[in-house]
C-alpha cells in the first residue's frame, strides 16, 4: 500500500514496446543475471550497444553470448571502490546514453566491503554512487537507479550517524536502508543536474516482487523459504521484472521519477509511475546523504558535464 504522503499513481502505457535504441550505448551493472540481463537483452535487441558491467567476466560472457545485438563485457566489483575507479577510469566507449544501475545484494549475514563498509549499503549504495559521478561526464541521456519497495521498512531514515549499522545490524534494516539511500540518491541527483542546466535526467525503477536468484542469498532461512513460496505464487519472472527500468530508462518521464508495477501492492504488472514514502522524498536528507557518500567515496559531482569525446 502506498503511504498517504505518495504521489497519485499514473499509468505509463505499454512497456513491452522499446523504441529504435540504434547508436545508443547502455552500461548495465549486473547485467549477467535476473531484471539485470532481462533488460540488457532488451536493450541489444533494440539496436543498443550494451556494456554488461559484472563481476565475474565468465559469467559475464556467458550471459552476453545468450544475447542477440551488440554487446561486451567489463568488470566491475561495486564492493571495491578501486574496480569502480578502474572502470571508470579505463572508459574508452564515448559517450553514454544510459547508465543504469541494477546490480544489487539482498539481505546479506552482515559482512564488509573491500573498503570496509556495510555490504549492502557499500554495494547498492556507495558503489552506485561512485560510479555515476566518475562516469557522469560521459552520460547524455539518463541514469536509472533501481531500488526496492523496501525503502517503506526497516527504520525508514538512513542511519548517519553510522551508516554501517554496528551492533544494530539485520539484513531487513540494513537492506532497507541501501534502497531508501536509491531513492535519496536519485532526488539530489536530479537537483544537481537541474542546478547544473543539464538535459541528463535522473530516475529510479524498482521491479515489483520478481523471481530471481537474488532472493536466495538472504541470511534467513525462514525468510528464504518464504521468498521462495512467494517466487512461485507471487512472483512475475525476470522479463517482467525489468518492465519498470526500461520504462524509466527509454520513455519521456520527467526528473527523479519513481517506476513500479501497477498491481496489488506494486508487486507485479505494468510500469507505472509510483510513489515513495516521507523519508524518501525529504531533500534535506538527500543532500546530507550525498555529502556522506562523498566523504565515504572520495568522489564528487563532476565540475564539468561536457568532455570532449
């Protein structure tokens, strides 16, 4: 259910259909697997070419070579802000016409980064946001971040004042925390881009209830087991799943929108443009969480939004 304080809800329209993607690049993170790939292959078939930025390389390929289109593979350890550094730094594809974020962990055993930060906050977070600032001198078009509907659970604010929740960690809190800190992300962003006079369009996606492996790397294993019941009676499949980033990332929908399914809850149907609760929309929030995620990154917005290329 969405909280009162939502925005109304607008159906978007028919998102199976793409338009003609013909000399656009896309950099999709965690492209080798689940809405990831479903969108990767998406993009491709619509004439994109698609960089699956991964992990694991093998995988990677494996996947890119299920695809039909133009497409390579790179590699990118968002736990490890040095390999975010790396792809940022060793980007020789010109422009970017979208830079989407979807690589993710879900409800981890508490564990570090490589840089010592909660993994799912390090990872669905940080990671993200150092790579759209190193890469956003390249983008042209837009950048979608995928975040979760639960940003609505856990402690609903982002815990500042240790944002690695020491002595307080549960994977649902610290999850929940990483996908409001999408949803922050995404509003600052887009002020910045406003602010900057750029075209460059900030928005977020979150899947619905969607059946992929990421479920089965919860710490819980009732909670597993639950998510696994719900795959088969609740889920929509991965294809469906990607619907909402698609939609975010080719249609004509303004700044920092929010994209979900249209069904009971948002868990499955049509994309649709959604709301997102009080703690997500507070722009003071946003701006502290930026300034942190700076701080903890080392890494600032670009001063200049034109390279030559």
């Amino acid at each position: 259910m969405a909280d009162k304080t939502d925005a109304p809800e607008a159906r978007t329209g028919n998102a199976t259909h793409l338009p003609d993607l013909s000399g656009r690049t896309a950099v999709v993170t965690g492209a080798n697997s689940g809405i990831g790939f479903a969108a990767a292959d998406a993009l491709a078939r619509a004439g994109a070419h698609v960089v699956f930025a991964v992990r694991d390389l093998e995988r990677g390929r494996t996947a890119a070579a299920r695809v039909t289109g133009s497409t390579e593979v790179r590699r990118l350890d968002l736990a490890d802000l040095a390999s975010v550094r790396e792809f940022a730094g060793s980007w020789q594809g010109g422009p970017i016409d979208l830079l989407i974020n979807n690589a993710g962990v879900m409800m981890l055993p508490e564990q570090r980064t490589k840089d010592g930060f909660e993994m799912q906050f390090g990872t669905n977070h940080l990671g993200h946001f150092a790579l759209t600032n190193l890469l956003l001198p390249y983008v042209r078009d837009r950048v979608v971040t995928v975040s979760s509907g639960a940003h609505r659970m856990g402690d609903k604010r982002i815990s500042f004042e240790d944002v690695n929740l020491t002595g307080r960690y549960t994977p649902q809190r610290a999850y929940s925390q990483s996908k409001l800190a999408n949803l922050l992300f995404t509003l600052e962003l887009q002020r910045r881009l406003t602010e900057s006079g750029s075209p460059v369009r900030a928005l977020a996606a979150h899947p619905g209830w969607a059946a992929t492996n990421l479920q089965s790397h919860t710490a819980n294993p009732l909670a597993r087991a639950v998510m696994q019941l719900g795959n088969r009676l609740v889920a929509q499949d991965d294809r469906a799943g990607a619907l909402p980033t698609l939609y975010a990332a080719t249609q004509d929908l303004p700044g920092a929108s929010y994209v979900g399914p249209d069904g009971l809850g948002e868990m499955r149907g049509a994309p649709t443009l959604v709301g997102r609760n009080t703690a997500a929309s507070d722009p003071a929030a946003a701006r502290r969480l930026w300034a942190l995620s700076e701080d903890l990154t080392d890494t600032r917005y670009p001063l200049s939004l034109s390279p030559s290329l």
